[in-house]
C-alpha cells in the first residue's frame, strides 16, 4: 500500500483554498442569490408505506429530473454545465444558495434522501443499504435486487477479482434502482466473534480485508455509484453502541483499524463513508475532527461525503459546535439537531452568521461535490438498461458463494456425496442474510432444500425434527446451525441451543453427519469430533441452496478459506468481557436507552438505568492492542478450533519451494516464488497465503502477519510457481516516536502456506534498508 501522495495532498489543500475563497464570495452573494429562470414549486410527496404495488416511493417523478431537464436549472450556469469541473460546478452552486438551503443541506430529507434544492434545478439524492446487493425497502424504486452473499462470503472467496465484480454488479443494480449512493460495504475489524454485525464485514485481518474492500469499492463506483464505507472508526461491537467509547493507542488504530480505510479511500477513491454511531477515545466518531479531517480528509486525501450513522447525531446535543468543524458532511437521516443549534447561533449577530455559513459551505462542499463528479445531476435518476444485467449477476451471486463456502472438516471424504444418495436435511431453516440494515431482499430464492433436491431428487428429504427410522436410513444426514447477526446486538457465543441439542442426537443414531454452519459468529463446537463433515456456509443470498449444492455434490471443488478464527470459547477471546454491565452481559445496542441517556426518561425498561447514569460514557478498552484474530492466539499460544485462512479442498496440496528476489533498493519491492503443487485427483482453486515475521524486532510485533495472498486454480497433478510480491510497508510497523510507518533493517522470516497454521515453506530475508513513511 502506498501512502497518499503529494498530488493528493496538493489537490486536497488547493480545493480548500479555492473553497475558502469561494465561500468568502458567497457571504458577498447570500442576498442576491440568483433563482431559477422558469421556476416552478414542484411539491415533494410524503412517503408512502413500502408497497410493492408502488415502485415510485416517496418523490414525484418530476423532483427526480436531471439538470438538462429540470425547468428550474438556471440556464447557462456552469453548476449546470456537465463539460465543467466537478469542483467548478460545486463551487458555482454553492454561490447561489441561500443560507437556508446550505443548512438543509447539511441534512438529509426523509429517511433515504437528501434535500433537493428545487429552486436550482437540484433533485434529492437517493440512499439505499447495503452491502450484499441493494435493500429494497430503502430505494425509490422497489421492483427486484440480487441478494449476493454477505461480505463475509466475499472475504472468504479470497479472490479480489470476484470483489470487483461483485461491486461493479452491485452498482450495476444502483443504476437501475436509482441508487446515486450505496451505504456499504461494511469496513469494521472482526474483533470479537460475538460482534452482531460481523457478516456484513471483511473478517479480522487487515490485510485481507483491505484488499477485498478496496476491490468491492472500485467495482461499484466504477458504475459511478458512491460507495459509503462504514463505519469510522472502532465499530466493532453492537454493545450501546451510540454510548461506548473505542478505547485504543495510536499503534493498535494504525496497524490494524485504519488500514482498511486507508486502501479504500487512496486507492479505492471511496467517495462516501459513514460515521459510527460509537465514541473514539472520547469523542463520538461523527464530531471527531482528528480522525475525520486529520486522518481521512488530511492524511488520505478523502474529498467525498462523510455522513453520521442512522439515529447518532442527535446524541451530544451540546457539542454541535464541534460538527461544524470535524469534516463530517451530512447528518443522517435528518439534521434537527444540529439545525437547532444553527439557527441559535445564527440568529446571534450578522457576523456569527456569516462564520458559519463559511463552514456550512465547506460541509456542503464535500457532500455535493462527489455528486458533481459521478454526474449524478446529469444523468437520468434510473436507467431501466440495466435490468438485463440481472440475470448475470445470478450466475455471479452463484459463483461468490460456490467459493465462499469453507470446507472445515471431511473424514473419510463424506464430501462429496455423488448423485443417487440418500440425503436428508435438518435443523433450522437457513437464513440467507443477517437482519437489520444489512438486510437484502432479494428474488427468485433457492433455499438449500431446493438446491439439494435438484442433485439428490426423491432420495432427498427434509425435515424439521428427527424421525429416527428416517435418519438412520439416510447416507448422509446433513444438519444446518443458524446464528442470525444483525446491527444492535451482539451474539452471544452459546447457542443454537434447540439446534445443537438436535445434532447432538443425531449423531447418535448416524455417524455421516455433515454439519452446515449458516453463521459469521462464534459457537460451541463440542460436537466436532462426531461428525465427518463441516461446511461454514455464512449467508448466501438468494442462490445458497444451488451453491450448497454444487458443493456438496463435487460440482464445484470447495476453495473457501476462513477470514476469522473459530475460537474454543469467549473465554479465550481477547474481551470476552466487553459487554459487561454490573457483572454480566448485556446485549443490546439498539437505541432503547436514548430517552432515559439524555435525560428525557427516569428509567429505561431494562436493567440498564441499574448500571449507567444519563449522559455517563460506557468504555471499551481494546486492551489487547495490535493482537486481535490470529495475532492474539498465536501470541498468547491458544488453541483455536479452526485457525484464520483455514479451508480444505476435495484435492490436496504440497507447498515444495520457495525463494526471495529481492528488488527492494531497486524497485522498492521483494518478490517471492512459491512452488505449489496439486497433488490429487481432481483441479482445484487454493490461496497461496503468505506472512511476515520480523525475528529481530526493536518493538514487540506478532509472530506473524499475512502480508500477500494468491488465488491460483491448479489441474489435478499441475505444479506452479507462484510469485507474490511484498513492499516496504509488509515489513513496517507504526512507529509512535516519529508517528509513521517505519522498517528496520534486519533479518526477517517469510512463510508461505495455505492457512496461517499450516506454513511448510520459510525462508529467511535480510532487508539492508531502513526507511520511515
Ligand atoms: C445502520 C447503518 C445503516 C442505516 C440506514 C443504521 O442503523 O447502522 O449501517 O446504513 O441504519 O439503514
């Protein structure tokens, strides 16, 4: 990863300048605002409840006119002339709006719109959740969405060719759904395998995540679709979550939750990104001017729109000062908070006005210019051409699951289960996404029953319960674990209990039990040793059953690898008591205790007005540091039940050789060749991973950390060398004397394999250089 450059910065410092400058003309021109030529009052529709009789909800079609066709554009003005610069035209419009509609601004209109201003020809902006595909019941128009798998499934592809695809696909749906701004992907660290939200994130490693995220982003604002990332920074946890603080050191935030930000936004070009909810050491994330301006705006050179979280801007009511200058744009998905505090200040003296309107318009900037740059005024607010790209974004949504799904165990190769077996299917239904906002609807379902029935025919069966006779008849029984994540609460570790009690009695009467893991959450997995088979199946979409299917019957060769660890126990996380309150878990982060935290309500109805005063601050320190995922049980020598990178194949592989090239005075790079060879019967896809230890180190560094990674399909018995290639920053760390990025010169070891416990291959490298950030 390269650190942002000098252009960036440059382009970042002049726009501020130009926009200082033009916000000091627009104090001149806030009275002689110029109005449209042909202005006409185009009235806004309330929204109407979600019908499905109903594709258009909530605006008219006439609000949703592009500048070209809008009757109140002022004709010949450069915001309205596509051949201009997006900052040209950003700062023209800023020029002639009032003050009362650079407040407005600030804020969205309904739940998933931003404010028009009519009076200039500008249409709201439309919103919509999330990630794995487009959620219906946030868009304007309502007529079908792929549900692809969750983020999770993407991850655990391994393969950022298919992340980009899957963006651009995704975008592909904004368009014809008259999405300009996508609220996803989800960028937060799996820090805890309780998170509530983890299916909708990239898993616990940086590196990984990185990669996979950034792709996801160039896909989708490839289709000139903003991609709002979320959520900055340390939401990592649903527990109270507009109320806890993220307490971390400047290494920990460096090294493992800002990297993902820093792929996405310098070399991503994110345009968007969401706010947690949650505090930052302190501070609540949408008012913390360091991280966004200093890091985000300053550092990465973010020029896009940065918007609070859902329901957390109007927590802190006292400090709206301070969302004037924190970098953050647009208050989601109203502003009344901030609005009160404006018109208060505003109405003080002519002069306070006048300074905020300054930085009113620097909000407005970041918010309108990214839309200037997509041509969001400029195109039609949905373009009907892209309905035929559906069908193939099936067969993608099919493919991202086929190699998302992670074989954790096969005795005596119980997969695959050739055609003409008798399969049965128990447990809980599946679920094919978690719940909340990263929730996709989703068509044309194919639940795994009808998956596998497809495969097996009438010598498939399901049920809900056991029926003896019928499981002990079955070849193999196949029994599904479901754990639904979702945002406002975490999940507890224990359980499925009604599911686990079911598999623990099945395995009594059927020794081939293939347990299939429909989850992106820690569990019991005591009964690991009685059972042949594992699938992780996370959330599929809307095409699992056929996925599971080609799995399950050898069709597709499983090549998933995990993008977390599956650990023995809470116990051995690194916060198994992160949620605690009064001694015990709590597990809700839903906004239930807000009247009774600001002071409106004597108590909530639970027990937490027992344990927290109105307006005090929950912690949660990440006391762990730099060690979350492998790093943490590698470091404190804990087994794991599946270890990080871990995915079986129906073939077999053998790590034979491997080499350093080291082009690193020359090139800045070090290239490594590993030879793998495909030792079975069958070809296969397998992720050549490979980590990076310093052996000498001056600081204390984990014992190692996945630096490259290489998808390859070998044929059955092909041999290949693949060449993975490291720089500078594979061998930094974050040095907080100089506060960067720093390499030492020294001996380092570099192993390579397929998952970060099994690393047959080390060689060692001398880096000679020294060199900082
Ligand atoms: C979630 C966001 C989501 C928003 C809009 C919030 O509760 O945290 O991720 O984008 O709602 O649905």
């Amino acid at each position: 990863m390269q650190s942002p450059s000098t252009n960036n910065l440059c382009l970042l410092f002049c726009f501020l300048a130009t926009l200082l400058a033009a916000g000091a003309s627009a104090q001149q021109s806030v009275t002689s605002s110029v109005s449209g030529k042909n202005q006409k009052p185009i009235t806004a529709i309330k929204p109407k409840p979600n019908s499905n009789n109903i594709p258009m909800v909530g605006v008219d079609s006439t609000t949703l006119l592009p500048l070209s066709k809008h009757p109140n554009t002022v004709e010949g003005a450069i915001y309205a002339d596509a051949t201009k610069g997006a900052a040209e035209r950003t700062l023209d419009l800023l020029r002639r709006m009032t003050f009362e509609e650079k407040v407005e601004m600030t804020g969205g209109w309904n739940k998933f719109l931003t404010h028009a201003v009519e009076r200039l020809g500008i249409r709201p902006v439309s919103m919509a959740d999330a990630g794995q595909g487009v959620r219906l019941s946030t868009t304007v128009i309502r007529t079908r969405s792929v549900s692809f798998p969750s983020m999770i499934a993407l991850a655990a592809t391994w393969n950022p060719s298919l992340a980009e695809t899957f963006g651009r696909s995704v975008g592909e749906e904004c368009r014809a759904l008259g999405v300009d701004i996508l609220l996803g992907p989800g960028v937060n660290m799996q820090r805890l395998s309780m998170s509530g939200r983890n299916f909708e994130y990239f898993g616990e490693d940086p590196f990984l995540a990185s990669i996979m995220a950034r792709e996801y982003v160039l896909g989708l604002q490839g289709e000139k679709v903003i991609s709002v990332a979320k959520c900055y920074l340390g939401y990592d946890q649903e527990f109270c979550r507009h109320i806890a603080s993220s307490n971390m050191d400047e290494r920990t935030m460096r090294e493992i939750y800002l990297p993902i930000w820093e792929s996405i936004v310098v070399e991503g070009k994110a345009m968007g990104m969401m706010t947690g909810n949650n505090l930052f050491n302190g501070i609540s994330c949408y008012m913390h001017r360091p991280l966004i301006n200093g890091i985000l705006r300053g550092e990465y050179g973010f020029m896009g729109i940065a918007m609070t979280d859902w329901q957390n801007s109007s927590y802190f009511p006292d400090m709206q000062e301070s969302v004037l200058t924190s970098g953050v744009s647009l208050m989601m998905p109203v502003n009344t908070t901030l609005k009160d505090y404006i018109e208060a200040q505003a109405a003080i003296s002519p002069q306070r006005k006048a300074e905020i309107e300054i930085l009113l318009e620097k909000m407005n900037f970041y918010t309108l210019y990214p839309l200037f740059a997509f041509g969001v005024f400029d195109r039609e607010f949905s373009d009907p051409a892209y309905y035929k790209t559906f069908e193939s974004h099936k067969t993608l949504a099919r493919h991202v699951a086929d190699e998302g799904i992670t074989l954790l165990k096969n005795d005596r190769n119980i997969l695959p289960i050739p055609a003409g077996k008798k399969v049965l299917l128990l447990g809980a239904e599946e679920l094919q996404c978690g719940a909340g906002s990263g929730a996709v609807e989703g068509y044309d379902h194919i639940s795994f029953a009808q998956g596998l029935r497809t495969v097996y025919g009438d010598r498939f069966a399901v049920n809900t319960q056991i029926d003896e006779a019928q499981v002990r008849k079955s070849d193999v029984v196949l029994v599904n674990l479901t754990k639904e994540g979702g945002e406002g609460r975490d999940i507890p570790f224990e359980g499925p209990d009604e599911q686990l009690d079911l598999l623990r009695k099945v395995v009594k009467i059927n020794k081939n039990v293939v347990v299939l893991i429909n989850a992106a959450n820690g569990l019991p997995t005591d009964w690991l040793k009685d059972v042949r088979g594992v699938l992780w199946c996370y959330f599929l979409g809307q095409e699992r059953g056929a996925a599971l299917a080609d799995v399950v019957s050898g069709k597709v060769v499983p090549s998933g690898k995990l993008p977390f660890t599956i650990e023995r126990s809470p116990a051995d996380s690194p916060a198994p008591t992160f949620n605690y309150l009064g001694g015990k878990p709590y597990w809700r982060g839903n906004n239930e205790y807000r009247s009774y935290w600001l002071g409106m309500e004597p108590a909530t109805k639970d027990e937490f007005s027992r344990f927290v005063k109105p307006g005090e601050m929950l912690q949660v320190p990440y006391e762990e540091g730099i060690y979350i995922g492998y790093r943490w049980f590698d470091r404190k020598n804990l087994p794991v039940v599946f270890p990080f990178g871990y995915g079986l194949s129906y073939t077999t592989f053998a790590y034979k050789k491997i080499s350093v090239r080291d082009a690193m005075a020359s090139e800045g790079m070090v290239y490594v060749d590993v030879e793998v060879a495909n030792t079975g019967g069958v070809d296969a896809q397998e992720t050549v991973q490979l980590y990076v230890h310093e052996v000498n180190n001056t600081v204390e560094r984990p014992q190692k950390e996945l630096k490259a990674f290489a998808k390859v399909l070998l044929k059955a018995g092909e041999s290949r060398t693949v060449t993975l290639a490291l720089n500078s920053r594979s061998f930094s760390f974050w040095d907080v004397e100089t506060h960067g990025w720093k390499y030492n010169p020294g001996e380092f070891r570099i192993m390579a394999g397929g998952s970060s416990v099994a690393l047959p291959l080390t060689v060692g490298y001398e880096l000679k250089v020294t060199g900082n950030e």
